[in-house]
C-alpha cells in the first residue's frame, strides 16, 4: 500500500464541517445541486466514463448518472460515503483516496481504468494532504482516456476550515509539473471569467502520448 498521509479534510474534523447534512438538506428541499455536473457534461461526450474524486455526498456523481454518464465517485470520509448511500441509495461511491488510485485498485473495484473526464470538484484540492498536489495531479493523470481533461474547481480566498490557499500560479506550476496543462481557467461553473475568489480549471495532458492507453 502507498503512503497515504492525512488529508487537510480529515485533518480539519471531516464530516464536523457540516457539508453532508447541508447538501442533503438542499437534495431535499428542492435546490439546485447540480452546477458542477452540468458544466462536467457539456465538457463531455454521451455515456463517458467519468471519475468523480472527493466525491463528498454524492452530489455530482448522481448528477452526472442522471445525464447518462458512466460515472464511478471515490471517498475516502467514510461518513460521507454513509450519507451519499442515504441520499442516493444504490450509489456505491468507492472509499478510496486519491492517492489510492492506480489502474490495480480500479481493477480490484471493478472500475474503469481510463476516463474521459476527471471531476475534482467543491474544494477537494484545498483539502488534500500537506505537498501531495502534484502526487494526486499525477495520479489522476495517468487515468486519462486519449483525449482525455480534468475539471478542477476550489476557492482562491476563503475557503471551507482547514483547506489550504492555492494560488493560481502555484497551481499552474504544480499542473505542469504532473506533465498537464492548462485548456482554460474561469471563474465559476458557468463560466465567468477568471477572478480572485473561485478558480474552475479545465486540464488535459501535456503529452497525451502519455495517456492511459495513448501512444502509438
Ligand atoms: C467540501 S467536500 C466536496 C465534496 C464534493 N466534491 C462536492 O463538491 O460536493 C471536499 C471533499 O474532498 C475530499 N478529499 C480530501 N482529500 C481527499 C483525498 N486525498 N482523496 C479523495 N478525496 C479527498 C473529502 O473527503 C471531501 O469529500
């Protein structure tokens, strides 16, 4: 097994921040949920295989099995993952960490190894462990169908308890470094453009000869 060090998420009191019982709250009552996944299907072919990491309730991995998608979430908070089956019974989210993740453990999972689409959505990057940036950018790298990108999304400025500040230039860095690259950046899921509160982020690898199941 990888070394697998604590998350600022799990450091910070997990499931104490409220986030679960509040997105269910709003499941329930009605309210619209489901900005992230709209942007992540447009941004997708019909019926993609997509990844949902730091998958929290699961709120986007249903939104996006809503839209036709084949669509496997990873959590590692176990509460969350109990209050995901709550909310949406059946759902399954895979308790894994990010740094989990390798073509093995999806395999032992029975989940597609390759995707067209990678969702880290909600702040999952300001809330991984302390220097795995680039590890998890890596990882997920790897996972990338030909063609592949990733939407990342995570507040510049006051974020949730416990999360990091990750400037841009940071992050672009970082994404370089893990042989991605940057296709867009805006400010929310609707595409505003880019400010100083709330970064959304549109990846895709550097050299897709490096893909999984690239090359020749
Ligand atoms: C604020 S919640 C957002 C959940 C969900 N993406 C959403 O938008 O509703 C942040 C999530 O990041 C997850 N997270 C933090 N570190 C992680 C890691 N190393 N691997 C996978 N998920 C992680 C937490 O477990 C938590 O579910």
């Amino acid at each position: 097994m990888n070394d697998i060090p604590p998350s600022r998420w799990a450091l910070s009191g997990g499931a104490a921040h409220g986030y679960g019982p509040r997105f269910a709250a709003l499941v329930a009552s009605g309210e619209d949920v489901d900005g992230e996944a709209r942007l992540a299907d447009a941004l997708s072919p019909r019926a993609a295989r997509i990844l949902d990491v730091g998958a929290g309730m699961g709120r986007v991995t249903a939104g996006l099995r809503a839209r036709g998608h084949d669509v496997i979430g990873i959590e590692p908070d176990a509460t969350l993952v109990l209050q995901a089956e709550s909310t949406y019974p059946g759902i399954g989210l895979l308790p894994l960490d990010v740094l989990e993740l390798s073509s093995e453990t999806l395999e032992a999972h029975g989940a597609p190894t390759a995707y067209d689409l990678v969702v880290a959505v909600g702040n999952v990057f300001i809330l991984l462990a302390e220097e795995t940036e680039v590890r998890a950018l890596t990882t997920l790298r790897a996972l990338l169908s030909p063609g592949g990108r990733m939407l990342i999304g995570f507040h510049l400025t006051a974020g949730p308890g416990g999360s990091r500040t990750y400037p841009p230039e940071e992050f672009v860095r970082d994404v370089a470094t893990a042989g991605l690259q940057v296709d867009l950046r805006a400010g929310s899921y609707e595409l505003h453009p880019a400010n100083a509160e709330y970064a959304v982020w549109l990846l895709s690898a550097a050299d897709p000869a490096q893909e999984a199941g690239g090359g020749a």
